[in-house]
C-alpha cells in the first residue's frame, strides 16, 4: 500500500449565485434564522444538500468554540471567532452538494501558520459533539484534536485521508459517520481578503 501524498492546495466551496466566504456564524442572530430558513428552502427545493435542521447553528458554533481554544492551545493565533473553511485538495462530494458549486482554491503554502489550523476528518466529526444532537459518532485517535499546518504530513501518513465517495449520498448524511475529507480553517481574512 503506497502512503498518500499531500495535497498542494485547499479549496473552499460555495454556491455560483452567492460570494465565497459567507459564513453563517458572522451573522446578526436577527439576520441567521432569516438566511438559515432560505438554505432549508434550497433543501427542499433541490438546489442545495447540505443540512441546516433548527440545532445546526447551535452545534456549529459549540465546534468551533471547542476548535478554536485546542487551537489556542496548540499555540494557534487565531484572529477571527469563527475560521473560513476549506477542504484539503478537493472534493467531489462536496462538488456536488448542489448543481451551481464554485471554489476558490489557493496554495497550502499560502496559508499563515500561525492562523492555520486543520482537522481530520470535517471540525463537525473531530470535534464530537454530535452524539449530543442525535448524530452517530464512530471514535478515532485523530478525533478531539486541531492540528497545526507542520503536523500535516505526519497526520497524513498515519491516519491517511479520508476516502471521496464522490458526488453521491446525500439522503440521510447528517445522520451517518462523516468521513470524507480533511477540513482546514483559516483564522484570518488575510489570505482571502480579495474575495470578502
């Protein structure tokens, strides 16, 4: 068995009709619900896979609460609350989460150490919040951890990466062990700054 290469870069995924980098937790409370009620709709409609039940909100911003002081701990310097999310390489599951998907994609080598931080697999899983929520949760040695950018190659070589089962699966996720990609969270505007 050949041991896995690392990607080269990261790309962050979102919808052709809107910017990049939107992210729900910068949101006013009295704006969330309204565009958390849009993004049900999409779901329902067909034109977007992702889940966005009435405790996500909470769940995510428990994770990345949890993320971000095992970052602090870790020596990360955060400068944000809440990071920009991106897949390490790519994703064509994620790709397919809805029909108009773009990325922006940018070089691992691009990246500030110091605002850098990546989880192994999705920060929802690694975290392990989810058996509060009623979602299925399969324990793992790299799980409950915020690794540093210099740890990649190590992580990568012991616990490999997460396998794409491409554009498929999308009934009932949420409610499955999610393992399907190495997410990297960027703590600062910097980087992205020409697309915010």
């Amino acid at each position: 068995m050949s041991a896995a290469v690392v990607p080269s870069h990261v790309r962050h995924y979102y919808r052709r009709k809107r910017p990049p980098f939107l992210n729900l937790s910068d949101l006013p409370d009295d704006e969330l619900e309204v565009v958390r009620a849009r993004l049900v709709e999409e779901g329902r409609a067909g034109t977007n896979h992702r889940n966005f039940g009435p405790r996500y909100m909470e769940l995510r911003r428990r994770t990345e609460s949890k993320m971000r002081e095992l970052f602090i701990e870790g020596g990360g310097e955060p400068e944000r609350l809440a990071p920009h999310y991106f897949v390490l390489g790519q994703s064509s599951w994620f790709e397919g989460l809805s029909p108009d998907m773009a990325y922006v994609e940018l070089p691992l080598g691009s990246l500030p150490d110091a605002q850098t931080s990546f989880t192994h697999p999705d920060s929802f899983t690694a975290m392990a919040l989810g058996p509060d929520y009623g979602v299925p949760y399969e324990p793992r040695p790299c799980h409950e951890q915020v690794f540093r950018l210099a740890d990649l190659p190590a992580v990568v070589e012991q616990f490999g990466l997460p396998e794409d089962p491409g554009a498929t699966g999308y009934e009932g996720y949420a409610g499955r062990p999610f393992e399907m990609y190495v997410e990297v969270q960027v703590w600062t505007d910097e980087p992205v700054a020409e697309h915010l």
